[in-house]
C-alpha cells in the first residue's frame, strides 16, 4: 500500500461495481479514506473496512446527495476527492427511445454529476482545495450508433465538469475527466450478443464497420484497474498543475478524433 492519498477523504459514486469500485480500491490503497456510494446497498456492503464507509445514495436525488456530503463532512471530515462514477447506458437507436429512457439516462449521466460536484464544490472552494474527477467515455467525443443518449449525456458531463473546472481554477480546486473505451464491466458485457465472451471480446477489439465503429489498436479491453489509475494520477499532487483535462483510457480506440 502506498501513503500517495493519505490522510485525505474521498467520495466515490457508481462504487458497487466495475470501474466505481476498482476506483475505491485504487484509493485505498494509496492510503485515502472513501465513502463508497451506490443506488443499489447490496453492491457497497462488501467494501466496508476499516478505512472504507458505505452508504446508499440516489445520484438523481438532488437533496439527498446535499445531505449525504452535509453528513460526510461533519462526520468523516473534509472532502479532499471527489470522483463522479456513477452511470446508466440505455442502448437504442433516436428513433426508437423512449423519453423515460432519455430522461433516465441524463438523470444519472448528466445531472448526477451536476448535484454531487455542486455540493463538494461548494465547501471545496472556501477551503482553497480539492480535486473532482469525472469518468465520462470516449464516446462522448465520437459519434456512435444506437447510443445517442449515453453519448449526448458524457459529452454534456464532460463539458460540465470542465466549465466547473475554469470557474474553480482561482480557488485551487482541480476538475478533470477520464474518458474510458470498451472496459470489462457488466455494462460492456451486456451490449455483448455473442454466446462466448471470448468472441465476444475479439469483435470489440477488431471493430465494426457495419456500426462504423474502429477497433481497438493496443489489442485489449480495458480492465477497470486501468480506469481506476487514472483516476489516481489525476487526484495526487503528480497532476497538480492539470486541470479542465479529458483523459481517455480507450487503447487508441478513437483514434483521438
């Protein structure tokens, strides 16, 4: 274990599963405290430890996110980290979306951001403090088929978190986002309609052309480990002087477009 992170708290949200909960570990084991936060209770119980607190949190529920980070503080202490996680994938073509599966998607995507980094933001900036990150995807940047509204809801979260980032830069607090690509989680397993996993993951890696759709250059998919270190450069005082930065963590799957 690394001490990098120690003696600062952090929250985390999206933390029972895939890349939320690789993002508690990495911070625990760069010595930080989290309060791992997830819609859903049964998926944080395993994570309580002894520098580890869980609660259930609606990222949707804009007061209960005020209460939960008013509790936070006058519990654990100060926030130091922040890192917005917690995200839904509603997959189908424009034509074919509901408008609850539009609002639904933006409720978690988009507006969850916006109600837990304006409540942190709030108390970092009187501290002169902080780092929020964003994991957003890398499809925010390009065009992909039959996810238009995961899509439009990264891309307005990303934009989000940069603005709040400009406004923070002159109390010290940094914003920043890491844009993931293809990364095993039961998100990306569940997009899959091959029967073995195995092929399923060669067609991620070779691409697509019918769905326009590049492959990924390094040949591999993400683990959520590889997120979750980002994410931890990006909070330590190694990324001191970045701010306002979109980090993708997608093998050179955009191509950088």
């Amino acid at each position: 274990m690394s001490t990098e992170l120690a003696g600062r708290l952090a929250l985390v949200t999206g933390a029972g599963r895939g890349i939320g909960r690789a993002v508690a570990a990495a911070l625990v084991d760069q010595g930080a405290r989290v309060l791992a936060t997830d819609v859903d209770p049964a998926g944080i119980e395993t994570l309580a430890a002894d520098r580890v607190t869980v609660r259930a949190l609606d990222v949707t529920d804009a007061v209960a996110v005020e209460s939960a980070v008013d509790e936070a503080e006058r519990t654990l202490g100060p926030l130091d980290i922040v890192v917005n996680v917690a995200g839904v994938l509603r997959p189908g073509h424009v034509v074919d979306l509901t408008d609850e599966e539009w609002a639904a998607t933006f409720a978690v995507n988009t507006d969850g951001v916006f109600h837990v980094s304006r409540a942190a933001a709030r108390r970092m900036a009187e501290r002169g403090h902080g780092s929020i990150v964003t994991v957003a995807s890398n499809a925010a940047g390009v065009p992909r088929t039959g996810m238009a509204a995961y899509a439009a809801s990264k891309a307005a979260a990303v934009m989000f978190t940069r603005c709040l980032g400009l406004e923070l830069a002159a109390s010290g607090v940094r914003c920043n986002t890491v844009s993931p690509g293809s990364t095993l989680t039961d998100m990306q397993r569940a997009l899959w309609t091959a029967d073995d996993d195995e092929a399923a993951a060669r067609r991620v890696i070779e691409g697509d052309p019918a769905a326009y759709r590049t492959g990924i250059p390094l040949g591999r998919i993400a683990d959520p480990s590889d997120i979750a270190d980002a994410v931890v450069f990006l909070v330590s005082d190694r990324a001191r002087h970045i701010t306002m930065h979109d980090l993708y963590v997608d093998g050179g799957a955009t191509l950088r477009a």
